[in-house]
C-alpha cells in the first residue's frame, strides 16, 4: 500500500502546542509549524489528548462564546 500523505492537524498521534490570541482564543497547532502572527504558544510540545485537555482547562467557556 502507498504512504499517504496525512494532514498535520488530523494526526492522532502527533506532538502540538496549544495557542492563544489576543482575544484569548486557543487553538491547537502542529509542533513544527511555525506560529501564525497574532499568536502565542501557551502549552506544548505535548501529545494531542494533553492539548486538548489543557484547551478545556484554560478556556471553559469554549461552547458558549457567540
């Protein structure tokens, strides 16, 4: 079978970082990408799970934000 190329952003298995803007939106991000202007790292390098579960600690109110 042929490799297929994988989206960083889709890798279960791959090492992130967690960003924040200034408005204090979070935002996972592939380790290795560099960091879009605007942005800052505030977590990481760690796995995808522990990013995840930083973004639900640090920014609760995620689902309620219109």
């Amino acid at each position: 079978m042929a490799d297929q190329a994988t989206n960083p952003f889709d890798d279960e298995d791959g090492n992130y970082t967690v960003l924040a803007n200034a408005a204090g939106e979070h935002s996972l991000w592939p380790a290795g990408i560099p960091v879009p202007g605007g942005w800052r790292v505030v977590h990481g390098t760690d796995r995808r799970a522990a990013c995840l579960a930083y973004v639900n600690q640090a920014w609760p109110d995620l689902g309620t934000r219109v």
